[in-house]
C-alpha cells in the first residue's frame, strides 16, 4: 500500500469530535441544540468515515505499515536532502527538518515485521484508532499520552554520515477544520498523534495536509498542531503570579501565628471568643433586624456607609467586632497580620450560627442554586470528552428528568432575584436608620474591592498557571485555555463590562459573564432604590419602565432574528437564527433584568412590612405557593416536545424569551417572600437548614473555580469515557466535593483575608 493510503487510514481512523471550546462558557441551551443539530452530520461522515475504512480493516496496522516502509533515507551529494519514495507527490515541496523527516521514515521502517523494534511499535500503538461504534458517532480517539511520551527511541542514521540518533515520542495534538455540510466547520477537532520530538508543531500540520493532498481529501484541512513539551518554560506573567500566590501563602501562615499568639491566647484564657454573623453569594449579608433601629434593636449593618457604619462582605461573611480597650488592644500591625489568620477566617467559614431575624432561607437557596450551576457545567463540558455524547444526547434530551438539567441556566436568575432583593432591602433600611443620608462612593467602592480581588486571582490562576498544572491529550498546552486572547481583554473583567464589548474571538474568564451583568444592575439600583424610600409611586413607575424594557428587548430580538426559544429548538419557517444568541439573549444586561427587578420588589416588601407579621388569608398562601410551583414546572418543563424536534412559532418563541426568566424571577420572590414572613412551612425549614450556612458562604468562590476543577479533570483525561446517568453522578459528586473543598481553600488564602483588611482600613464602627 503506498503513502497516500498510510496517511488516509491514520487520519480518517483517529477522527475525533469535539464541539466548540466556548461549550461551557455560552448559552448552554445554544450549545446543547448545535450539538443535537450536528448529531444527523456526524452519522453520515460516519458512513463516509466507515466506508473509508473498510477496504483496508481487513489487515493489521502492521501489515498496512509494513507497505509503507518503502520510503527510505538517501545518501545525496549534499547528504542533507531527505524525500519518502512513495510514488506520489515528492516530500521536496514541504518546508520540513531533514531530521523530522528522517525519524519519521525511522518510525515506518522500523515498523517492518523484519526490522520491527519495540519504540516503534509503541508509538504506532500510542496513536489513536478507531474504535467500535464510528456509525453512530463515537469518533473520539485520544491515543495513548503517557506512552507516548515515555518512549525513547533509537536507529542507525546514515546522513548526514553515519551514527546512533536517538529521539523521544511526543504526543502532537492537531486541529483541523470540517468541511462537511451541518458540521461547524470552525469547531475543534482533534486527532492525537505520536510523533519524534524533532517534529515541529508547523511540521506535524504539513505532514497532516501533505497526507490529505496525496489522498484528495478536501472535507478535512489542518490548522495548527500543538507538540506537547515535557517541560513549559516559565513566563513572566506566570512567574508574577507564582510569586504573588508564595507572598500571600507567607502571609497566612505569619498571620495565622500572629493571630494565635496575640489575639487567640488571650482570648482562650478568657473564654470570649467572639462569633460571626451573615453568608451571601451576591456582596450582601443575608440578616435583617426584627425591626429598624432606634426600637432597642441591632443597628443594621451595611455596604453602602462610610467611616460610621459596618460594611457587608461580597460572600456574606461579615468580619466580627471586637470590642476592645486601650489596654488590650493589640497594636495595628497585628492586627493587619491577624487579618489573614487561617485560623480566625476559617472560624468564621465553618459556624452556622445566624441572629435573630436572619433571612435564612436564602442560604437553602444560594447552596441550591450553585449546586444546579455546576451540574449543568459538568453535563456540558462532558459534551467535551465524552466517547458517545451524540447518542446519549439524543436519548437523554427526551426524558421528563432531563428537562431541569437543561434548563439548568435558570440557576443563574435565583442569584439575580437574591441579588436585587438584598441591596434594596438593606440599602433601604440603611436610608431609614440615616434619615436617607448614604455614602453612595462607599456603597460603590466596597462592592468593588469584595468581588475583584478573589476574582483577578482566580483570573490569573486560570490564565497564566495551568499550562504548568494540567496536561493532557487535548489540553493546549503551550497557550492556555484561554488561547492568549486574555492578553488584550482582561480589562473588561477587572472593569465588568466584557459582555458588553464584542472582543474577538472572545472574552477572557467566560462563565464570569455573571459578574458582569450583576454589577451592572448594581451600579444602576439607585436609580430604583432611591425613588423607592423618597417617593414610592415614583419608584414603582420607574421599576415598570425596567420591566417593560427588560421583556420588550428580548421579544422584539427574537422576532427580528428568529432566535428560538432558550436558544434551543426550531423556528418555522426560519431555521437559522441570524444574530449571536449568545451575546443578543445570553449575557446582554437588557435581556436579564427581570429576575433582578423581581427580587428588589421582594426586597422593598419585606422593608415595608419593617418586620411586622404579615397576616394573609390561608387561600391566599395556598394560591400564591400554587401559582409559583406552576410557573417554576412552565418554565423547566414547558418546552420539552420543542426541544425534540418540533418546530415552534416564532411568535411563540419569542414569548418565551420575553416572560420565561421574569416568570422564574417571580416565583423564587415568593418562596423568599413567605418564608420570610412566616409562610414556609416545610419549605422554609429545609431551606433554612443550618447546613446550609457554611456552605453558602462559599458560594461566590465556587461559582469562580468549578469550571477550572472540571476542565483540569476532563483535560487530564488519558481517554475518552462512555457517558452514562451513572457516570454522570459519579462525575458530579465529585466535582461538588473537589470544588467546595478547593473553595474553602481559596476562601481562606485570598477572600477572607480581603473581608478583614477592608474593615479593618476603613475603621467601621464596633459592635456593642
């Protein structure tokens, strides 16, 4: 067999499929309907594939190799000019090392029953090849990674004169485009192969092209190939972040010991160790006053004040006061120190003590809501390494119980509603114990510095850490996952506003999309908050304008560019959308209002009532818990035939783009609502579960990392995994554990100690 068949039989046979590496980051709903509309494509390459491949199965891949070997070194007059004798097209042409080309021959002939040694036939065994199951879709051959990497090989070389060379395997991971009608044809598909070490990335893509070129094949083209290293060298921006992670790591531990020594000790020898109060994902603690001060009650703490007031902390947790004298009080670099303290922060991580009036069912929520976020991630980016994903997708999106996984970016609207409702509660309360007077710089400003500097390390972390922490057969290495693109977008994040600028190819830290959009409506509340506690009717009106923007805009969107509905499903008439779903719907603030707006008109109810019992009618609570489990089921659940096949209105569709978060929006408000005034029942004892506290006030830092722990543990992946309800369990179960527990580490390293500084700098007011 000559080199053209070689070559087809590599290529074609280590076809492997993966969907798009924004997967995790955008609309699920848009990911998970390509992946569906793809699913009937990659069926007919696979007949293509298998019908490639049948001629020549019949024989081993020595048998086929061993006609391959005819390609030999040639001593030529300048004894450095190489070609394969194939019969074909002349190597000449390719701009390609004589010793790349040379190892390579080495390989083949080396492969040959006669001459055959174990190097060589470890790397033909470390390539990928096909597996049973091409037919329907199972094109996902990783090839055997660490064989690959721990060969080293040697032959007799004849030119440039005569010696012993030796070379290592390495693990060469190349992306090529589809050009196959119903396939993305910009999507990232991978072949693993193992080459000699004196190949070159550029070289492994001509040899790839090369290879195509002889066989006539133009529905696969190389783009690039990344060679895995045995060893990255070091960046500056890597060594800068190193460093910075060793200084604080230096600081916990002195701080630690500080605190022990000076605060702890005498503390102990006194047995008044101080508790601490409040957990939220959203920058607000979740805890409200029986009634406003000047009653005999605890003052409100609050974000928004100056010199004179407590501030609140991004993830809730508040720092505790303590009260001291002038004798006891230790000195200010103590005290700087002591706020890194492992000790005292993860004192304050694990207690599940709340105080009397404490919004406590927002915690069940919180804990609820980032545990849906992560397995709708888990499931997603499976779509990523998973061996039989177009198969199981289609059984799966059929069932009645896969419809809330699905549907799993409703999780995202729960912290909206939680988020409106806690800035306009407790912004409002704070107006009313200051007669409206506000420190409105402070109320940006400790916002701002309890989200960003956890966020910028996590950032970093991910951009400038993981090509040293992770490796793997599809992992790229030599860029990141960010692919470089973070060099010129990262001040979108540090400025939360990278969803509203269209960086090409896109923007840095993807999921964070979240903060973006939540600081945006942050920033904007006063706009409603202020309205509501000088003139309510005012407010109320303003709070309607954003209402009807917030519906209007999406419909109007999906009318105009016949998006369907969830990003998911069919359009009569209109079977592709003609806008980016994703940017238009997704992650665009105009689109996403409603749930916020639910939760600040939840929020201003519960300070109206100013903790008097709300007395409603029992038909009354029967109607409205009723009416909010059936919007909840309408929304998860409505559109489950749609999402199967049948076509959908656009009118329809637009409906449900324009109502379906707002709808959620509204019925989480009102779980909040009557838990909170007495209404709950079961409900609000399971939410208010005292579990839940500790857990809940890692929840902003598992919503950074958990993408970063499932993509280390897919991109460490030796091989592809048969997925599974099973399989799946198992993988979400131990993300969770991985994530919260990382979490408490990340909380304790960088979060806390941030919590602590800042009260400390900004000399709050001590608690009585």
């Amino acid at each position: 067999m000559e080199l053209r068949s070689f070559f087809a039989i590599l290529l074609l046979s280590s076809w492997l499929y993966i969907t798009q590496s924004q997967l995790a980051y955008e609309d699920p709903h848009r990911a998970i309907n390509r992946l569906r509309a793809q699913t009937d494509a990659h069926v007919n390459v696979g007949n293509i594939l298998a019908q490639s491949l049948m001629p020549v199965n019949t024989g081993s891949l020595l048998a086929v190799l061993d006609k391959v070997a005819s390609p030999q070194l040639e001593k030529q007059a300048e004894g450095t000019s190489l070609k394969f004798k194939s019969g074909a097209r002349s190597t000449n042409s390719l701009n390609i090392n004589p010793q790349c080309l040379a190892d390579v021959s080495a390989f083949a002939q080396h492969l040959n029953p006669t001459t055959l040694t174990e190097w060589a036939l470890r790397m033909a065994d470390a390539t990928g090849k096909p597996s049973a199951g091409i037919l329907s879709g199972r094109f996902l051959f990783f090839g055997d990674f660490d064989e690959c990497r721990a060969i080293n090989a040697n032959y007799t070389q004849f030119t440039p004169n005569v010696h012993e060379r030796k070379f290592k395997g390495q693990f060469c991971t190349t992306k090529y485009r589809i050009n196959f009608p119903g396939i993305n044809p910009d999507g990232n598909y991978y072949w693993g192969l193992c080459l000699p070490d004196s190949c070159s990335d550029g070289e492994a893509v001509q040899l790839g092209n090369y290879a195509l070129g002889l066989y006539n094949i133009s529905i696969v083209q190389f783009e690039f190939a990344t060679c895995h290293l045995r060893t990255v060298p070091w960046t500056a921006r890597a060594i800068g972040v190193t460093t910075m992670l060793a200084v604080i790591v230096f600081l916990v531990i002195l701080g630690t010991a500080v605190d022990i020594l000076f605060i702890q000790w005498p503390k102990w020898q006194s047995n008044a160790l101080e508790e601490d109060l409040g957990v939220g994902f959203d920058g607000l603690p979740i805890y409200r006053p029986l009634s406003l001060p000047g009653r005999g009650e605890e003052a409100l703490n609050s974000h928004i004040s100056g010199v004179d007031n407590d501030p609140l902390i991004v993830n809730g947790n508040r720092t505790p006061d303590i009260t001291v004298t002038a004798s006891n009080q230790p000195s200010y670099l103590v005290r700087i120190l002591a706020a890194f303290s492992a000790w005292t922060n993860a004192e304050k991580l694990l207690s599940t003590k709340q105080p009397p009036g404490a919004l406590s069912c927002v915690n069940g929520l919180r804990v609820i809501s980032i545990n849906w976020v992560v397995l709708g991630h888990v499931l997603l980016i499976l779509t990523i390494f998973g061996d039989n994903i177009g198969a199981y997708s289609q059984k799966a999106l059929k069932r009645w119980s896969f419809q809330a996984i699905i549907n799993a970016t409703f999780s995202v609207d729960t912290f909206f509603v939680l988020s409106g409702l806690l800035v306009t509660y407790l912004t409002l309360c704070e107006m009313k114990r200051n007669a409206g007077k506000i420190n409105w710089v402070m109320f940006y400003v400790h916002r701002y510095l309890r989200l960003t500097p956890v966020y910028m390390i996590c950032l970093g972390i991910w951009v400038s850490l993981m090509p040293y922490l992770v490796d793997g057969p599809i992992f790229p290495q030599k860029t990141g996952v960010e692919k470089d693109h973070c060099k010129n977008t990262w001040w979108g994040n540090l400025l939360y506003v990278q969803n509203l600028v269209k960086f090409k190819p896109t923007y840095c830290f993807q999921w964070a999309w979240y903060l973006a959009v939540d600081m945006q409506f942050y920033v904007i509340s006063p706009l409603i908050i202020l309205p509501l506690y000088y003139r309510p009717k005012l407010g109320y009106f303003i709070m309607a304008l954003f209402f009807l923007m917030t519906t209007i805009t999406p419909f109007v969107l999906s009318e105009t560019r016949y998006y369907p509905a969830a990003s998911l499903g069919k359009i009569k008439g209109h079977p592709v959308p003609r806008g980016d779903e994703n940017y238009d719907l997704y992650i665009s603030p105009y689109c996403r209002m409603g749930p916020y707006l639910a939760g600040m008109l939840c929020g201003y109810a519960l300070y109206y009532m100013d903790g008097r019992r709300v007395r409603l009618h029992r038909a009354l609570v029967v109607l409205g818990w009723v009416a909010s489990a059936a919007i909840a089921l309408t929304v998860l659940y409505g559109l489950k035939d749609y999402f199967n096949g049948k076509e959908m209105s656009l009118h329809l569709a637009a409906t449900y783009n324009a109502l379906s978060r707002t709808a959620w929006g509204v019925s989480v408000a009102w779980v909040i609502f009557s838990c909170s005034t007495g209404y709950g029942g079961v409900v609000n004892t399971f939410l208010s579960w005292s579990v839940w506290v500790p857990l809940s006030r890692l929840t902003y830092v598992v919503y950074l990392i958990h993408i970063i722990v499932i993509i280390v543990w897919g991109a460490t992946s030796r091989s592809p995994f048969y997925i599974d309800d099973m399989t799946i369990v198992y993988l979400y179960l131990a993300t969770l554990m991985a994530t919260y527990a990382l979490a408490f580490v990340f909380s304790l390293l960088f979060e806390s100690p941030v919590m602590a500084l800042e009260k400390l700098f900004f000399k709050k007011q001590k608690r009585s």
